[in-house]
C-alpha cells in the first residue's frame, strides 16, 4: 500500500500526517509541487527483470511521457533482495541530494521509498506498483530501496547525460526512518 507520512523537520519520531489513500496523497504532494499518479503497471515483469525487457513491457508508456514532458532518456532499475551490489546500489542514494533535473519515476513493480525535505517539512512517500512520481529540479531529497531490495523503476531523464546528484553534506537522512523491506522480498530471496 502506497503511504506518505509527513514531518517536520526537526521531529523525526512524530509524524505531524499519515495517509494511504491515493487521491489525497497526491493532493498534500501537489501543495509542494510534487506529482503523484496511479499508472496503470499492466505488464508483469518482476524484479530482476532486464532493462530491455522492461523498457520493451512499457514502450507505450514511456513514449507517452517523453512526448507529453519532453524526457530525453530512459533507463530502469531492477533489483532483487540478493543482488550482489545491492548495499552499493543503496548507499548511492541514502544521503540528502537535489538534481538539476526532475526526477520521474515510474514503480513497475515492488516498492522504495523516496523522501523529500521542502521548507521545514520531510514527506515520506513510500512508491508501490504502479505510483508515479515527479520530484521538481532543485528539491532535496533522499531514496531508500532497504537492506533486501525487491523493485523495478523506470526512470526518465531530460537530459541525456542522466542522473547527477549534488549532495548537501546534511545528515538528516539518519535521523528520519529508514524503508522496512517490502513483505515479497523475503520470499523472493
Ligand atoms: C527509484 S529509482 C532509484 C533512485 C533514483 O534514481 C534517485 O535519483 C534517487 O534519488
Ligand atoms: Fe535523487
Ligand atoms: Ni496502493
């Protein structure tokens, strides 16, 4: 179930907001800018499945987007609870980082939980199959896949060079929860 909590900022052990429901998650995201939208992830492909196979699974999907928002790129990322990288693969995104571009991704399957501090306030959001999520340029955030993860991601690029992630030395990612492993992934290991 897809949830986002909210916090302020220095009180990362009361969330000041929970919600589940779709629509209104996406309406406390829209507030700041962020877009949140149920896709529809009618291709099977699980986690692990290749680049190819996936982008080949969501071809009209993704040619929607780039045509609608002018994305250049397109790259997916499918990780299982047992990739041999997966603690590097996490680590890359674990710390308060912004792009200079907008961050648009679409969950396939499984689940991450993306995290974003805007103006005093952190909102969680944990992304299921099927959520889309547009993080604005500029806005700093973080990304946990957990220590086992199960997930599949297509992500669009404006630029062609792709992701580039300026860190901002803040530790506030320790501080605020980490993602508890989505309940597949333990049997899918
Ligand atoms: C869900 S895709 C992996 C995370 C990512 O691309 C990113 O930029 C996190 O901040
Ligand atoms: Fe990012
Ligand atoms: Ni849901």
């Amino acid at each position: 179930m897809s949830r986002l909590r909210i916090y302020d900022d220095q009180r990362h052990d009361a969330p000041l907001l929970s919600l589940t429901d779709h629509a209104a998650i996406a309406a406390e995201l829209h507030k700041v800018g962020v877009r949140f939208e149920q896709w529809e992830a009618s291709q099977p492909v699980a986690p692990g499945a290749s680049q190819e196979d996936v982008i080949a699974a969501y071809r009209s999907d993704i040619d929607r987007l780039m045509a609608e928002n002018g994305y250049q790129a397109v790259d997916v990322i499918s990780l299982t609870p047992d990739h041999p990288d997966r603690a590097a693969f996490r680590q890359k995104f674990l710390n308060e980082h912004s792009h200079s571009e907008d961050e648009v991704r679409f969950f396939v399957a499984g689940a991450g939980q993306f995290t974003l501090h805007i103006d005093g306030k952190v909102y969680e959001v944990l992304c299921e199959q099927g959520d889309l999520i547009g993080v604005p340029d500029g806005t700093t955030h973080w990304f946990d896949m957990s220590e086992s993860p199960y997930f599949v991601a297509i992500r669009l690029f404006t630029n062609v060079e792709g992701w580039v992630a300026q860190f901002t030395g803040s530790d506030i990612a320790e501080r605020f929860p980490r993602m508890v492993p989505h309940p597949s992934a333990s049997k899918a290991s």
